[in-house]
C-alpha cells in the first residue's frame, strides 16, 4: 500500500478521534497524557491538510482525492460503531504512525 494513501488515512483517523472526544469521560484522566492525546489529534489534523495540499501540487490528481476519500470512508467506519474507551491509545498510535509515514513521504520527495 502507498505510504501516501495510509498516512492519510491513519492521520484522518487520529484528527477525527481527537476532534469527537470532547467529553471528560472519553480523554486520558491524567492531565500529560490529555495533553499529549490534543497535541498529537490537532497535529495529526494539520499533517492530514498539508499533505492534501502537497499531494494536489506533487501527485497526479487522483491520488490525493483517493487518499481524501479513503480517509472520509474509514472515519465514517471507525463512526459507524460509536464511541469507545480506547479510543485515545487508538488515536495516539495512529498519529504516530501517521505522522511517521508523512515524514518518509515528504523526505523522499525532496
């Protein structure tokens, strides 16, 4: 699978998770790890947008919009079954993971 692709799809997935856990019940009870659950969903968020962008301007036109529709179709899936108490932990590894991988894209681009 394209590094691109997954990256967008895992950075997708982690922004969306950061961004529908607004209740106290859903975050990490220790006040670090609730810090560092918002700094990687809202990075992972930005990282997701700036590679939409450089994909438009680097890639051929239909490799970001595959990327933008597979990310909306997996959020819609990881929807689909509700929240769920691991989602943090989820959303902190795919961040990574995400962010890892647009690293390697981006570095191998220039």
């Amino acid at each position: 699978m394209d590094p691109y692709f997954l990256s967008l799809v895992c950075l997708g997935i982690a922004g969306m998770i950061e961004a529908r856990c607004s209740t106290p019940g859903l975050r990490p009870e220790y006040e670090p790890a609730d810090r560092a659950f918002r700094f990687l969903g809202r990075s992972a968020f930005a990282m997701w947008l700036a590679l939409l962008v450089f994909g438009f301007w680097k890639f051929p036109w239909w490799q970001p919009l595959a990327g933008l529709l597979g990310s909306l179709a997996a959020n819609a899936l990881v929807l689909q079954f509700g929240a769920r108490p691991y989602w943090p932990g989820m959303s902190m590894g795919l961040a990574l993971l995400g962010l890892g991988l647009a690293s390697k894209v981006l570095f191998e681009a220039f």
